[in-house]
C-alpha cells in the first residue's frame, strides 16, 4: 500500500439533467413483514437507478409510528411505476411520489428532520436480506420510546438500501476507507426537545446500535466475498467519536504510525484518538 499525506479533495460533479421520480410511500406496522420483504427484492433486481430507503417513524400530523418507505428512480415515471409496483399494490396509506428534480430528493426527509429537537444518531452495517422478525423487533423498540419519552416523536430508524456493488469492486487496502462491503446501513435517530431526557434517548439509540452489532455479527459469516470479511462494518459519520482511528482506517493508520520520522507528541495523541 502506498500511504502519503492528503491536503486536498477534488469531487467529481455529474450533470444530472432528466429528473427523478420520486417521494414517500406511508403504510402501517401490519405490512412490516412485506415492505421489508419488496425492498430485500428490489435491491437485488435493481440496475442501480431505483433505491428504497425504508424507514420506521411517527410522520405527521399524527405522530403515529409508521412505515415510511422512501423511493428514488433515475428514469421514466412510467418505467419507476414499473419497478416499484410491488410497493404501489399494497395500497399506501399516503402518497406524496412524483417527478421532480434532482435537488428536490434531497429534500424528502425534510420534515422528519425539523429545526430545533435535539438529535443523536447511532449507526451498524446491516447484512441483506434484511430479516423481517429482526426489523420488526426494532419497530417495537420505537414504539416503546415513543410511549415513554413523548417529545421524541422525530425519533427515525432507517434501513439504507443503497447499492454497493461499485464500492466493493475495489480491495480493502486500495485506500484508507475501510468500510467496504456487500452490506447497508442501519440508522438509529432519535429526536427530542426536552434536556431531561437528553440520557435516555442517547441510550435508546446506543442500545440499538449494540443489537444491530449482534445481529450484523451473527449474519456476516453468511458473507463469502474477501472485500466484506476484512471489512470494518463502520461508517465514521454515524458513531464518531465512539470509533477509534486504528480501527477506522485500520493498515493506513499503523502505516501513517511507522513512517513518522519524528516523533510528535501531538501527532501521537491524535492518532490514537478519533480523526478529527
């Protein structure tokens, strides 16, 4: 491995000129065992231009908990009515997909993630198919806060169905990220506006981070491909500071370690903890 120091990114931007279909399909906790069954299926049928996010919440204006199911199509409305059909014919209980343009998918969750609650947010990776017993054992775990801390009502869990197949393409210890692998992630975002309970939904969200480990530990010995078993299973974004640098970039790190020719006290402090 050829380690350096890095002192700038580039991104590569792509023109996105046809818009999307797209939006937010609403169903309720009976059809957990079928939405979380279609979107193991459309992950696995998709050519990369239609995802599905599906996520547990308590939308508005009720504030009931829910299955929200979040759908983006590069392509056609006609050929993404197509593809998500399965999800159209379990009849939504609210429909907001339309076309729109690019900019505007980044939107859909705008209103799940209002100004002024105060938020944590704890992550796993999460092996596919997602197992439909497990996902609804984490649909009750947001009902229970729900009922016991009643200002948490923007409180999320998220399966990321994000495809993969690109990001495993390339070895383990091609670069410093190390978090490659033939899985998704899987969010735990509670959301209050009480300090008095700032503990319990930190822990609400940790304690789901720790069953998601489990459960993403007890399935990744079905993963057969070199690139997911050397992988880290963790994102830095979603459990920062909890993370340490030897296991984030895991060789590069230790790499970075041997070739320092001077000593530095600081470096050294900093390279044990979290990258800031």
């Amino acid at each position: 491995m050829l380690t350096g120091v890095a002192t700038s990114f580039t991104y590569r931007a792509h023109e996105q000129k046809n818009p999307l279909f797209g939006g937010i399909l609403v169903f309720p906790k009976e059809k957990i065992a079928e939405v979380i069954g279609i979107a193991n299926h459309l992950f696995e049928v998709s050519d990369g231009r239609g995802i599905v996010l599906v996520a547990f919440a308590a939308p508005p204006p009720t504030h009931q908990p829910a299955i929200l199911t979040l759908l983006v199509f590069n392509g056609p409305e006609e050929e993404a009515k197509r593809f998500y059909e399965p999800l159209f014919s379990l009849k939504p209980l609210g429909n907001t997909t339309r076309v729109m343009p690019y900019a505007s998918a980044n939107t859909l969750l705008n209103d799940s993630m209002a100004h002024g609650f105060r938020r944590s947010m704890k992550a796993s990776a999460a092996v596919l198919p997602i197992d439909p017993t497990f996902a609804s054992n984490l649909f009750k775990d947001l009902e229970d806060l729900l009922e016991k801390v009643h200002d948490a009502v923007l409180s999320m869990i998220v399966f990321e169905y994000f495809p993969y197949k690109k990001i495993i393409a390339v070895s383990q210890t091609a670069t410093a990220f190390t978090n490659r692998g033939a899985y998704i992630n899987l969010l735990f975002l509670p959301g209050w506006t009480g300090a008095k309970n700032d503990d319990e939904c930190r822990e609400w969200a940790r304690a789901l981070r720790g069953k998601a480990e489990a459960e993403y530990n007890r399935r990744k010995v079905e993963v057969t491909d070199e690139v997911t078993r050397e992988s880290i299973g963790q994102y830095v974004n979603h459990n920062g500071k909890s993370l340490r640098t030897q296991l984030i970039f895991w060789k590069a790190a230790n790499e970075t370690k041997s070739l320092r020719l001077v000593r530095n006290p600081y470096m050294e402090s900093m390279l044990q903890d979290w990258p800031s």
